[in-house]
C-alpha cells in the first residue's frame, strides 16, 4: 500500500512538473515569408493553431495581401507586409524582432503573357519579380537577415538535378545569342547552397508537383536527387508540405537535411503520422549539390 501511495504521488509531481514547464516555456517565435500565396499560408495558418508552440508572423508583399489574410479572420498583429527583395527593410525587421525560426515559401511566380510562340504556344513571363530576383536575391536577403542559431526551413522544388527541366525554360528568352530571364530551380539552387554554406541550422524540403488537395490522407516519401524510388507518384499536396515544414521546427532530426518530399496515391500505402521518424529512409543521405547547374 506504501509503495502504490508513494508512485502514485510521484507520477503525480512529474505530470505536475511537465504541465509547468509546457506552460511556462516560450513559444518559438517564426517567421513565414511568403503567408499570402498557397503554401506559405498553409504552414502560416497552421502554426496559428499551435499558440502554446509557436507564435508566427506572416510575411507579405503588398498591403492587399495582408488585407486578404486579416478578411479572413487572421489578427493583424501576426501579419507584416515586408519585400523580401528589399534587404534593408527584411534585415530592419529581424533586428527590432528576433526570431527563432524562418520559413522561406517566396517564390517567383510564372503566369502567361499574353503573347504567343509560332508553335501556338504561350510565352511565360515573372510579372511580380523574377526568378532571379526572388528566389536569388530574395532568398538571400532573408537568409542574410537572419541571427545566428536561426533555424532557416526552406520550401524549394524537386528537378534542380536536370538543368533542361521545363520549369527552367519557363520566362527565359535569348538576347543576342545569350539566354536572359527564367532558371527558376537554377536559381533556387544557388540559394540552397547559399544557405548551407552560411552555417544556420537549416531543412531544405523540395516538393514534388503540388496539389491542392487536402493532407493528413497520404503515405509520404522522402528521397534525394529527384529519385523516383519509393512511388511513382511525382505529387504531394500543399497541406502535406506546410505539415513537414512545421514537424522541421519540432523534430531536431530534420535540422541540417535537404530532402525531396511526395506522396503516394491516396488509398496506398499507410498514411503518415510518425514524422519524427520519416527520415530514417534517407539513412542520412542528402541532396548532392554537385548534381545539376548552379547559377
């Protein structure tokens, strides 16, 4: 009876002992660049749900973002409109307001230029910064403006290891003989390394084709140098990404790791919780950068 009385006591003091410490620790304070498109505001509006964890700040570029995000029930106090391609003004920001983590989700975004090839085809053009610009120098400005120890979590994209992957050709023309404009995962690239080389705690996630499709209802696959093993699926959902992106700020495992990411079709495979676990395929394996072009 003396002994049950006392474990029972003592598993009372350690319960007490760990709801203190949940209750009395900070939460992280992060940073996501990019809250106003689709995967940016996936992973912004779920670290909105975890108060006690994270308190995040949503970065966007123009004020009709941010009035987009605040119409739809975000507070105006977890939004900021900062140009990422501005890097006085991302650096001011991060001296007044440390964080601990940053999430990069900027990316340059193609969209048709009204202007057609003599195949019939349609040109593509950056209206709102190109690949250069944003994710070159914006990555860099962001990457650049961060304290030493912040954990930089980068959402990037599958195909850098083939320099003539179409996603590259996408806003590149030629200008006397010399190709000007597009390079997108070039240019991604660059930053990637960029980023390594910098010495902050890092996870570079490169998705596969995205899709607007809910998450939480895949198995996942994690691989390196745009490797088909594990499902011939070459798609995973936002929803998915944004999950592993926040399980990056959990998980100690992920940091310092660059990794492809898809999702089997759904109804095969086992759907995946266990995120702390889903590296372990890789066996310590990351992206080799001498793979591809770098610009």
């Amino acid at each position: 009876m003396h002994v049950t009385k006392s474990w029972a006591l003592s598993l009372a003091a350690l319960s007490l002992t760990a709801t203190h410490a949940l209750s009395t620790s900070t939460p992280k304070k992060v940073v996501v660049t990019g809250a106003g498109g689709q995967t940016g505001q996936a992973l912004f509006r779920k670290l909105l749900t975890y108060p006690e964890e994270f308190t995040p700040i949503g970065f966007v570029r123009t004020p009709e973002s941010k009035q987009s995000l605040l119409d739809s029930g975000i507070p105006s106090g977890s939004i900021a409109v900062v140009d990422v391609t501005d890097g006085p003004a991302v650096k001011a920001f991060l001296t007044s307001s440390p964080v601990d983590a940053f999430c990069i989700c900027t990316s340059g975004k193609p969209a048709p230029t009204g202007v057609m090839t003599e195949e019939g085809k349609p040109v593509f053009g950056y209206p709102n910064g190109s690949p250069e610009e944003v994710d070159w120098i914006g990555q860099r400005n962001q990457i650049n403006a961060c304290g030493a120890g912040t954990h930089v979590v980068v959402c990037s994209s599958m195909g850098g290891t083939d320099p003539s992957n179409m996603l590259n050709k996408l806003g590149r023309t030629e200008v006397d003989g010399k190709e000007v404009g597009g390079n997108i995962l070039k240019w991604k690239r660059k930053a990637e390394k960029y980023l390594i080389d910098s010495g902050l705690p890092y996870t570079i996630v490169h998705p596969g084709g995205l899709l607007n499709e809910p998450g939480g209802e895949r198995e996942l696959v994690v691989g390196v140098d745009d490797s088909q093993e594990g499902t011939t699926s070459r798609l995973v959902p936002r929803e998915d990404v944004a999950e592993v992106m926040l399980q990056a700020l959990r998980n100690e495992g992920y940091r310092n790791r660059s990794f492809d990411l898809r999702a089997k079709d759904k109804g095969d495979g086992v759907v995946t919780t266990d995120f702390a676990g889903l590296l372990g395929t890789l066996e310590g394996k990351n992206t080799d950068y001498s793979l591809g072009e770098i610009m």
